[in-house]
C-alpha cells in the first residue's frame, strides 16, 4: 500500500473538487431519500385514509389551521440568500488561502505529460476512449448525454411526483438517472482520476504509480472469436450483434417495462416509448462494452472500412 | 452748488442704504442662519424624509407587510422573487438553495476574471510570465487566481447539484419542461467556459488538457478528419471542426487568443442571455416547484384542481 501515492492524487488541487463531491453527493442523497421516505410514508397513509386525504395538506412537514401559508420573501428568503452568498464566500476565502491553483511548468509540446488528463469533470469521457473510438467517445456520447437530459421532460409522462421528493412513485425515473449520474458520469470521473495512473493503465488506489509499467495484453475483436477473417462478413456480423443487442436488449426491456411500470407504459406515445428504449439501450451498452473489455479484452464488436463500435 | 447739492446727498442717500441693508444681512446671518441649521440638523435625524433618499427609495420603510412587498418588487435586483412565496419553499432541505449558490459563483467569477484581465495578455510570449507575476508580484494576485479557479470548480459541483435536485423533485414536469432545457443548455455552457479557462496559464497541465480535449474533435463524424466518414468529405488536419475550434492544427498562439476570447466574452454572454430565460421562466412558469402537496396515485389521471382540493 503506497499511502503517499494515494495521498499525491487525493491532495492534487485539481483533484480535490471530486474528493470534495463524494461526501456532498453523499450528504444529498441522503436528504433527498429521507424527504422521499417521509413522502412515501405519508402517500400510503393517506391512500388508505380517503377521509383523511380530503383533509390532509398532504406534505410531509406539519401544517396547522391559522399558520400563514405564504411568507415574506423579505426577509424569509432574502436572509437565507444573503447567509449562503456569506458562507459561500468564506469557503471559497478559505480554500483559496490554503490551497493554491495548480500551475505546471510552461506549455511543451515537445514533453507530452504522462498521464495527460482532461480536466476533472471531463474525465468521464476520457476514460471512456478505453472503451470506445474517440468517434463515439468524444463526439457521439456527449450529443447523446445532451440530447438525452433535454428529452426527458418530454418522454416522462408520469403526473406523479412533480414537486416534491419521491421514489415509490417514480422508481424508473429516478432510477434511471442515478444510474447515468453517480454509475456512468460521477463513478467514471472517479475512475479516470484517482484509477487511471501513467499511460492510462489501470491502478489501483494506494498502487505505486509506476511509468515503466508494462502489460502485456492482447485484445481481440469480437469477430475474431469466431474466426471471422473477411472484412465484409466482419462488418455483417458486427452489425447483426450491435443490431442483435438494440432488438434482443428492446425486447426485454419492454417485457420488464410493460410488467413493472404498465401506467407509464400505457400512457406514452410510440415516438416516446422508442426514444426511452434507445436511450437506456445505449446507456446500459456503456458497462456492457465496459465488461467485454476489461473481462473479455474484446476491442471491436463491430468492423468496417469507416468506424468500428 | 446746487448740483453739488442734489450729488452730495445722493451720495449720502446711497450710502445710507447700502449701510442698512448690509445691518439687514448681518441681522439675517445672526437670526437666520441658525434657525436653518436647526431645521437642517432635525432633518437629518430623520434621513428618510429628505429628497435624495425619497429619490432612491421610492416607498417608506416602516415595518409593514406592503412596505415589506414593496422592498422587493420596486428593487431592480430583487424584483425576480414574488413579494410571497409558500412558506415551505424556503426550506434548505428542499431547495438546497443550488441554482442560488451557482448564480452567485458566478457574479464572484466574473468580478475575480475582470481583475484577472487587468495583468493577463493572451499571447505565447507573455501569458505564462503574467501568471508567474501575478502569483509573486501582484498584490493578493494569487489569492485572486486560487478564488477564480476554486469558484469555478465549485460552480461546475453546483451545477450538477442543482440539475440532481431538480430531476429528483421532478420539477422539469409540466409546465417546466422548456425551463429545464434552458438548464441543460447553461450546464453545457458552464463546462465550456471552465474548460476554456483551463488552456489561459499556458502551463503543461493546460496545454495537455485542451490537446486530450480538442483531438476528440478530430474524431467528429463528417466534419473531423479522422472521424468516420470525414476523410471522404475531404477533410484535413487544415480544414476540420478542430481547425476551426484551435484556429490552427495545433494548440498554439491562436488557440490561446480563442480560448481567451470565448472564455472572457463570447460564453459569459450568451450564458448571460441564457440566465436572464431561466430566471424569468422560473418566475413565468410558477415560481419554484414546489415543495408541492403529494398526488396519490388514484388523482394521476385526473385533471388537478389544485392545492385547495387537498385541503390545504
């Protein structure tokens, strides 16, 4: 265990940034699922309680005839504003006091930095060249990570749980995003900071970062399993997997959907239920090519003369 | 003699006159002048009452609920928030108060940046030397530089927080779907203008930060010249996506003015634009979400008649 190895990466000032959002993203999470439990609680009471439903204010936090339903903003919200903008002030005076700004030595095209790391919220992707051609890494991922945060309001038709913390009545939404937030994107960032050593080669924590390191490993691609030698049975069979995958994945997917979620199901339209299903098919085939990889050593699934997947 | 006369006594008349209305005058400074200081030191007592202040503040201050409204709806900067609002939305467990916090990151961003600028010259020769200067020579300059990164580092954890606090209260729902894509744009923005600011010390840690970044750019389907499909639409190394991106085909003097330009004032104004659509939406759309009384499941499917249905 090489503690002052540990140490290096987790002190790098750049790096501190995510060392400091695991316990926020802790801390929240918790604060959201203690809100989401209180409202659980509360939707079941109240569902077998169809008198007290009627009368209920239906929120977690005690409400009682004759208190004020609305407040001042001034100064009820005001001073909350003004107390964060103070306390935000002092973290930052703090944390720029005692901890500088990293600053290398001046631009060298000519000494290439080993490892060279995008900076830390773009690690994600980076780590994601292991697994994908930059194609897909560095153009195609981000315009689906985009596009996909912009239709979700226009594909969940689910009513329930706008406004107020729930899992019960949202287990798919709310699931699915913490598996593309905290698996694909922050545990990602994670592993291409404090993992990813010199050469992109895989370390682990307290692992000396060692520059000499060789590994001697072979990858393969998937058609050469099957001892698929001419590049244009490669390129059919490629795409009968990956088309195999969206098909076969699909129907599953639907199979547990329409089991697990029929309202949502039966209340959305085909345009929407399609953009879902290729969404998470896409989503879930990260890990998936992931596993292949660092299981299997499998490189290409797919080949052709343009792009190999 | 006669004339002389008629001259001497004007004279004398004159001088009489000037004589009393000089006695006049001082009398006045005597008699006037305190009554006017009193009259002026009362009126300061109450500052509130005198013209430059109404001037400013166009209502009174006394402790009631209109002039409390008032407070909020007639200062320019305060005139986003309603005059009420529930009084459950001013919970910090509910809010956790991030869109908040990002916002003010970045007002503290741009005042550390425009001090920045003042010893900053985006050019090969000098960028590097005028971070080593403003770290060793300026006053505070380092302090300035650790607050403008820091800050932008938090910025980019706000954001992010503030998105996961929205998705799981499941306030991009109706009617705020439009609001929530004016988000995604900004968080977009907000990685850009980081990522900008990272080439602008002109150190290694940069330089191979934007060199890892922009050679995904090479790869760009069709319009990179080692993306699929790029070569056959004759693209170069000179004339590709990341051409235009780095204003080169390397990361050199004119990547660093780009980066500089776009990080400076091509981004914070468009994420300026964009911040004026997403607070006035919060406003249009209803205010914030919630927190909002809980739908059971059996109401889904009914239209919502609102927060008095629930007995509230």
């Amino acid at each position: 265990m090489d503690w002052r190895q540990l140490w290096d990466i987790m002190s790098a000032p750049d790096n501190v940034p995510i060392v400091g959002l695991i316990p926020l993203l802790g801390f929240y999470i918790y604060l959201a699922w203690k809100q989401a439990k209180a409202n659980d609680d509360l939707v079941v009471e109240l569902e077998g309680d169809a008198a007290l439903a009627k009368t209920h204010h239906r929120k977690s936090w005690p409400f009682r005839p004759g208190w004020a339903k609305e407040v001042h903003v001034w100064p009820f919200l005001l001073r909350i504003e003004f107390l964060a903008a103070i306390i935000v002030t002092i973290i930052l005076m703090v944390w720029s006091i005692t901890l500088n700004a990293p600053l290398e030595e001046p631009a060298n095209p000519n000494l290439t930095m080993n490892p060279a790391k995008a900076p830390w919220y773009f690690l994600g992707l980076q780590e994601m060249l292991v697994y994908f051609d930059p194609w897909i890494a560095g153009v195609v991922m981000p315009t689906l990570i985009i596009v996909g945060l912009m239709v979700i309001p226009y594909v969940d038709t689910n009513p329930l749980g706008s406004g107020y913390y729930t899992w019960k009545q949202r287990k798919f939404a709310i699931g699915t995003f913490l598996f593309g937030f905290i698996i694909l994107w922050v545990a990602m960032i994670i592993i291409g900071t404090f993992i990813r050593g010199p050469g992109w080669q895989w370390f682990w924590p307290g692992q000396t970062w060692d520059h000499n390191r060789l590994i001697y490993e072979v990858n393969i691609d998937l058609p050469d399993i099957f001892g698929i030698t001419s590049n244009l049975a490669k390129a059919i069979f490629g795409a009968i997997v990956v088309g195999g995958y969206y098909l076969v994945g699909g129907f599953i997917v639907h199979a547990l959907f329409r089991r697990y979620n029929p309202k949502d199901y039966q209340r959305m339209s085909l345009l929407q239920y399609s953009i879902v299903m290729v969404f998470l098919l896409t989503m879930v085939a990260l890990p998936a090519k992931m596993m292949l990889r660092l299981l299997w050593h499998i490189k290409y699934v797919w080949i052709t003369p343009w792009f190999n997947i | 003699m006669a004339d002389e006369n008629r001259k001497n006594g004007d004279e004398v008349g004159v001088l009489e006159r000037v004589k009393s209305g000089i006695k006049d005058d001082m009398q006045s400074l005597k008699t006037d002048l305190p009554a006017k200081a009193k009259e002026q030191l009362d009126g300061l007592k109450d500052p509130t009452k005198t013209q430059v202040y109404t001037s400013i503040f166009r209502h009174k201050h006394d402790d009631t609920p209109r002039n409390r409204a008032l407070g909020v709806l007639s200062n320019v900067f305060l005139h986003l928030h309603p005059a009420k609002i529930n009084r459950d939305s001013v919970r910090y467990s509910y809010t956790w108060g991030m869109g908040g916090i990002t916002f003010y990151l970045f007002i503290v961003l741009t005042f550390t940046g425009v001090l920045l600028m003042f010893y900053y010259h985006p050019s090969k020769v000098q960028a590097f030397r005028d971070v080593l200067y403003l770290e060793h020579d300026v006053p505070f300059g380092k302090l300035l530089r650790n607050m403008h990164r820091w800050a932008a580092h938090l910025m980019v954890i706000g954001v992010w927080l503030h998105m996961f606090r929205v998705f799981l209260t499941g306030s991009y729902k109706k009617p705020r779907e439009f609001n929530w894509n004016v988000g995604v744009i900004l968080l977009v923005l907000t990685l850009l203008l980081s990522f900008t600011g990272y080439l602008l010390p002109d150190d290694q840690l940069g330089f191979w930060a934007v060199t890892v970044g922009t050679n995904m750019a090479r790869a760009t389907p069709l319009l990179g010249h080692e993306g699929p499909l790029g070569a056959q639409l004759g693209m170069t190394p000179y004339n590709d996506v990341r051409f235009g991106l780095l204003g080169g085909s390397i990361v050199d003097a004119n990547a660093l003015l780009r980066s500089y330009i776009w990080h400076c004032i091509g981004i914070p104004i468009v994420a300026s634009i964009f911040m004026i659509v997403h607070f006035w939406r919060v406003r249009k759309d209803g205010g914030i979400s919630g927190p909002a009384p809980v739908m059971l499941a059996a109401e889904a499917d009914k239209p919502r008649r609102g927060p008095k249905a629930a007995g509230e």
